[in-house]
RNA sequence: GCCAAUGUAGCUCAGUUGGUAGAGCAGCGCAUUCGUAAUGCGCAGGUCUGGGGUUCGAGUCCCCACAUUGGCUCCA
C-alpha cells in the first residue's frame, strides 16, 4: 500500500501495519511521540491496522488532535481510577476539552480534595501499568446488552441515542472499558503529568431537568515542565482576577446587606466608569446618534408589547402581584429597546428620517440566577452603552457596518483588539418556543446577517441557539482570567419588534413601513468591561483611565508647599493628581502609590525646587529623571489624549 | 436555581480534642525631616456574617438564612 506523509512523499508499506509502524520506521523517536493519527484527515488511533492507499499524519503533543488523543486517553484513566476507588460509581461521559479534559461520574457520595489526591496517585499506578489500549466494536443490542452487565445506566442512554448506523465502539485498558468513539493514545503508560483541578457539579446531558453529576476537571502534558508552567500560568492569571485587584484597588466592594450582584463602586471605580461613559456618549455623538433619557421602569404592558413580558418575565424585577390582572404592576426594565422605541413613536417619521440611531447610558436590571454573579462580570443592576436604529431595508448594511465599526474603534482604544472573538448567534430551530416570529423571517434575517459578516470579512463562528427571542446577534465575545467567555459588546437585527410597537415611516411611495431595527451596544456594559481592564492591565489601567494620573511627593515638609502648587498646575490641564504630603519616608510613599497602580509619581525636594523642575517616575519603567513640569505636564497630556495602552 | 468550598479587626491570615480571641499590614498618637517599593515606639480596633439549636460553657459541633468563590444550567 502507499502511504502519502504531509511533506508529500509517497512511500510503500506492508498491508496492515500500524500509524506506530510507519513511525518507528521514520524513527524511533517519531513512534515514540506519536500518539494517534489522522487517514484522509479522520483520526483514528496509531495503534489500528492500516489497509490501502491513504494520506496520513503522525499526531504528537504538538498537535491539537494530538492533545486531544493524549487527555481524552487521561480522562479515561481517571475513569478507571475512580472505579477502582469507587466501585459504585456510575460513568457518565469523559471528553478533553481545551486545556484539558473532563469526566463526569454519578457517585452517592461527592469528591473530595483529598479524593482527587487518591486518585491522582491511582492514575499514577494506572500509567506505570502501561496498560495497552485495545479498540473493539460491538451491535447495538451486544453493546446495550455489555453496558446493562457492567451496570452503567448512563452509557446504556447514550447507545440508545446513537443514530441508526453508528459505528458502536469500545476502548480497553486493562480491567476498564469505556464506550467511546476513540482515538486513543497506544497505551496508559504514555499518559503522565496529570493534575486533577477541581471538582464541580453538572448535570447529565447539560439539562437542569436532569441529574447532577460529579464532575472532576483535570489537566495532562506531555512534559512535566509543561504542566509546571501551565500551573504557574493559572496562578498568575488568578493574579489579575479583577474581584480580589478591584478590592484591593478600592474600585468596588460589596454589602451583604445590599444583595448578590449589586456591587456599590467607589470613588475609583465611578471615575473609570464616568470617563468610559463620557468618551462613549461623544464619539457616538460624533457618529450621528442622539441621547436619550428613559425611565429605569414601566408598566406590565409595555413588556407585553415587548414580547419580554412572556419570554423574559423569570428575568425582571417585577413590583405588585404579577398574576393580579386589575393591579396596577411595574417592573425595573431589563432592556432599552421599548424606551426608546416609544422615543421613535413620539411623532410620525418620514422615510428621510432614517437612519434614525438613539444612544442611551442606560441602567438595567436582570434578576440573575443567585448562582450566577461574578464580581462585576455578572451582576443584577449594571449600564450599558446602549442603542437602537431605526432604518429602511436598504440602509440596514450600511448601519450595521457602522455599529460593528464604532464597535471595533472602542476595542482598539481599550486595547482588546487581539483578545476577542466574534460570535453569530442564531436561533435553535428545534427549540421554536424561545423565539417570536416566523422561521421564514428568521432564515432570511440570519442570511441578511451572514451576508453582511461575509461581505465585512469578519472572521466568526456561528452558534445555534444564542440569539436574542427577536433576532440573531452578533456577540464579541471575551475571555475572563478564569477562561470564562462573555459578551462584551452585541450588534443585533431585529424585524420584529418594530411591527410590534407599531413603529412605521412613510416611505417615498407613501406606503407607511416598518423600519429594521439594529439593537447595538458600543463599549458593552461598564462595570463589565471595566472589570476586563483591571484583568487586562492587571490594575494598571492605561494612563488616560487611571483614577488618579500623578502623585506628586514631597520628600520633605519643607517642599509640601510647593508640591501641593504642582497638584494644582496639573490640575489646571485637566490631569487627575494628588498630592501625598505625610510625613514619611520617600521610598514608603513611592511604594503606596506603586502598589495602586498610579501611572507618574513626582518627587519633590529641596534640589527640584532649586533647580525649578520635577523628578518623575513611572510606576512601569522607574525613575526616569527631571525635567521641567511643564515639559512633564505637555508629555503627558499628549499621552492621555491618545488615549495610548501598553 | 443546582453541586461544592469559604466567611475571625479595614486588609491578609492564626486560633490545638468545645473553656470566653491573636499576629502582620492599614488607622490613630509621639518621635524622626529622610532621595526612588516598608523609620521606630506606643495606642486603639472584633456581637468571630446573621439567626436558631446542642452544651455548665460554642469562633470551634448541628440546622437555617445571607454573602463570596469555582463549576453546571441560564444569560434579551
């Protein structure tokens, strides 16, 4: 048979042999690092006899297909660990996920921290086994028959929902067999340097309506060096978790006695906001839109007309007795959109009217699952940069490029540009009841979409069942120190809701229609992205957003005087300044106002004031010097202006 | 909402098998007037998240609530 490696050269080999084969013939060291490969570009194990003329690909850790094989062979190790430690325990499903890999298990009993260091030492001895993988396929009914035996209800469910002519396979290792569509690594002794890292709770097949399993999340390298840095990265990154710099930074806190998801935001924290807010309300000023100020609730019946009444009701905070017809009932709103529709409706609109694009600082408040709040990520009162536009068919591209490029401009200012990712978010056709409208009208706006996705060159992945109950989205997405993805920023078409409310221009041939609206977000929600800055600088926000700009310090009483004046000259230009005039020593308050991030600290001494200039450092590179303050003052007015990050 | 962990001074934490709370930093006072990441001494500071219970006695044990955290589900 021949055989066509990557690098394009054919080569003849014995009918049957193994991927492993073929490497050891390369050299012993490629059979060493592979671990499954890819025929024709499917993935099968190295160790599965080979027969006629393909194209194949050696997988090694180096690969993404190759990790994979090589976690998904340790989830199963973690499997057979458990069951040696548990024999009760129930299998449910094990896949490598990014970074590593997951099993999920039905125990009466859940894990422990002392657990996963048990089992960690028993897949320790499972590996020294070197137990060699074994493929074997079954029927169905021997297959259902083989899993009723072992006593594995979960497994028995999921052959039952393979489709009709699904290949039904099993892997071996020693006393441990799991039903599993492979591949697998050649044996368990090429699994090493596995960390489990915690144990949470998910249900079976992702239902609430279902069981909640036991699930233990783990980690596997190749390399034991591998593993130490991936660690190491964790705990750095756990470093920059906004929650614990936040607080220590003083840019939020939360009371008990408040309630969960509603952090009170310090003076700092307010600052960064109020500046993200007025630099959000100007550009999109300067980009057409027009401000409004709507109320932070309603009546039950504007959120019927809204839809969000039926389809969003477990959402709201609802005030009065949602099931008393004849009371009257107010609910805090969840969204913009019925506001300021009720802005468009305020007068008849003429097809020259559109675009009309509205913009709104705007409060909302969402009655989140308790468990879900998180720091100022998730949070049940939270202001986003919102807005909704109202315009013709024809105009619907063109506005929609506009939102997604005001969109990108705010990601470039704040520098996330190469931190997020863009997701289409369509109905899910299976689950209609989400969603109004007619799946004619759904098809044909998700195509407009897509279209204009295409057409824009954006590069994103689509995902069913993600969108809005009106219209699909357009998310961009970010990633939280914890690897945790939300949306930042939302661009949504809407062909619903217009109709809804009523809202229709008269077009040029006088027939009144109804206008596409696109519901958009430019910078997302403030205490949100404000909680990604502090994860992306580390609390070292960009100069042009830092609380507090310069602390200026003088060394002795005898400049606090003076130090105080530069406060005020900077002040002047507009630059947030303090002055720190303790009587302490130089290096404590250098290291206070370095701990809090500040951007430029002044020292200020009797030679300063002698020679009539500033010594300034950077809280980044040090003492960097004097020089004259207002040659200080002109440098960094520059700086904030442009807005500049590093 | 579900599965788990955690909750002691403003912050970070210690507190043995239940015997009535301790440190460092921060704060305040005094001394020191100092040259680029912590000056010294002293003082004060806690209904041990809240509420029940067991006990002669609870920060420690049990129950409930609340909050924080990691997941799951959800996320207009």
């Amino acid at each position: 048979m021949n055989i066509t490696l990557p690098d394009g050269s054919v080569h003849q080999y014995d009918e049957g042999i193994s991927a492993l084969d073929i490497a050891q013939s390369i050299s012993p060291r490629l059979k060493k690092a592979t671990l499954a490969a890819e025929l024709d570009g499917e993935r099968i194990d190295a160790f599965a006899p080979i027969h006629g003329d393909h194209q194949l690909k050696l997988l090694t850790f180096a690969d993404e297909n190759g990790r994979w094989a090589y976690r998904h062979t340790a989830s199963h190790l973690l499997a057979q660990a458990v069951k040696h430690l548990y024999p009760a325990a129930k299998l449910a499903i094990g896949p490598a996920i990014e970074n590593g890999f997951y099993y999920d298990f039905d125990t009466t009993v859940p894990f422990t921290q002392d657990d996963l260091s048990a089992i960690e030492k028993e897949i320790e001895k499972i590996s020294a086994a070197d137990l060699p993988l074994e493929r074997f396929e079954l029927p169905r009914i021997e297959a259902i028959e083989y899993m009723r035996k072992l006593d594995e209800p979960y497994k028995v469910e999921l052959i039952n929902d393979l489709p009709e002519d699904a290949v039904i396979s099993f892997y071996r290792q020693g006393d441990f067999v799991d039903l599993c569509a492979g591949p697998h690594v050649p044996s368990t002794g090429k699994i090493k340097n596995v960390k489990l890292m915690s144990i949470a709770g998910a249900y079976w097949r992702g239902s609430e309506k279902n069981k909640m399993l036991q699930r233990i999340y783990g980690t596997a390298f190749e390399k034991r060096a591998e593993l130490d840095e991936y660690i190491a990265r964790i705990e750095e990154a756990k470093k920059r978790d906004h929650n614990k710099l936040g607080r220590e930074l003083e840019l939020f806190t939360t009371v008990d006695v408040i309630g969960q998801g509603l952090p009170i935001l310090l003076p700092k924290g307010a600052r960064v906001i109020q500046l993200l807010q007025r630099f959000v309300e100007d550009e999109e000023q300067r980009r057409g839109y027009m401000l409004t100020k709507t109320p932070f609730m309603a009546k039950r019946e504007l959120y019927k007309i809204s839809g969000h009444w039926d389809h969003y009701r477990d959402g709201m905070f609802i005030m009065g007795d949602p099931d008393d017809e004849q009371a009257e009932v107010f609910a805090l709103r969840p969204m913009t959109c019925p506001f300021q529709f009720m802005a468009y409706l305020n007068r008849s609109r003429s097809y020259r009217d559109l675009p009309l694009r509205y913009n709104e600082t705007s409060t909302l408040f969402r009655n989140e699952s308790s468990g879900e709040m998180h720091g100022l990520i998730r949070v049940r009162q939270f202001t986003i940069s919102e807005g909704h536009l109202a315009c013709r068919p024809d105009q619907v591209e063109n506005e929609f490029k506009g939102c997604l490029d005001l969109a990108k401009f705010m990601i470039t200012t704040l520098g996330f540009e190469n931190d997020v990712t863009y997701q289409f978010s369509k109905w899910d056709e299976n689950n209609t009841d989400k969603y109004i409208g007619s799946k004619e009208n759904w098809e044909s706006t998700q195509n407009t979409m897509r279209n204009i996705l295409n057409d824009i060159g954006v590069d994103f992945v689509e995902v069913d069942g993600e969108a809005a109950f009106y219209g699909p989205k357009l998310d961009i997405q970010i990633k939280n120190v914890h690897g945790k993805e939300d949306t930042l920023i939302t661009i949504q078409i809407d062909f619903q809701l217009a109709e809804r409310f009523g809202m229709v221009y008269t077009d040029s041939d006088g027939e009144k229609k109804y206008p596409v609206v696109i519901h958009r977000t430019s910078i997302g929600c403030y205490e949100r992205t404000l909680a990604l800055l502090i994860e992306k600088y580390a609390g070292a926000l960009p100069t042009w957003l830092a609380p507090v700009q310069v602390k200026v310090l003088p060394l002795t009483d005898r400049t606090a005087d003076a130090s105080d004046k530069i406060r005020l000259e900077l002040e002047k230009y507009g630059v947030r300044a303090e002055c720190d005039p303790r009587n302490e020593k130089i290096g404590f308050k250098i290291r206070e106002a370095q701990m809090q991030k500040i951007p430029y600290m002044l020292v200020i001494g009797d030679k300063e004031i002698e020679n009539g200039v500033v010594a300034v450092r950077s809280r980044k590179d040090g003492d960097l010097g004097t020089m004259p303050l207002d040659a200080f003052i002109k440098d960094l007015v520059a700086e904030i202006a442009a807005k500049s990050h590093d």
